[in-house]
C-alpha cells in the first residue's frame, strides 16, 4: 500500500451495499452483514476468516487510510488488515475521496 498516501481518505464505493446473509458462524447458522457489489460475484461477509462488519460500517463516511488500518489491525495482525485493505482497494470496492 506504498502507493496510498495514509493520509487518503476513502470509503466504501458508492455502488457497495451493507446486506444480510446466512452464514455459518461456530457451527451455527446465524444473519451477518455482508459487502454487496457490482464487482463481487456474491456478498461478502468474511475474508481471511475475519468479519468485515462492523469495521467497514465505518466507510460510509471518509476516513483516512492510516486510520482504516489502524480500525482494522484492533482486532487482526497488521499484516492481515493491510491485505484486506488492498484486497478491498484494489477490487474497487474503496474509493478515494478528495
């Protein structure tokens, strides 16, 4: 993420919605918030066996690159947070605002 400046500010694309969708959570069925885009083949509710809600609920606002990390690294390795945010980045499910 080098290319990023962490001070960017970015939010969820504007065609993303927030849905639900039953998962499988401990063994358990259960209704969980998923990432909805034109640029995923369905909704997306974990990567890298980490929930995406609610750390990018927090998108539907602009916040900076650095902070996103830092939101995301509170409950995963660092290393973990950045390649979802590239993950994220580079499908075009962020965007840049500014």
């Amino acid at each position: 993420m080098a290319w990023l400046n962490p001070a960017l500010p970015l939010r969820l694309h504007g065609g993303a919605a927030i849905v639900e969708l039953p998962c499988v959570v401990e063994d358990r069925v259960c209704l969980h918030q998923a990432l909805d885009h034109p640029h995923l083949e369905r909704p997306l509710a974990f990567l890298e066996n980490e929930a995406l809600f609610p750390h990018l609920a927090r998108l539907a606002q602009p916040l900076p690159l650095a902070q996103l990390l830092q939101m995301l690294g509170d409950g995963m390795s660092g290393h973990k947070a950045q390649r979802i945010a590239v993950w994220l980045w580079q499908r075009g499910l962020l965007e840049s605002v500014g």
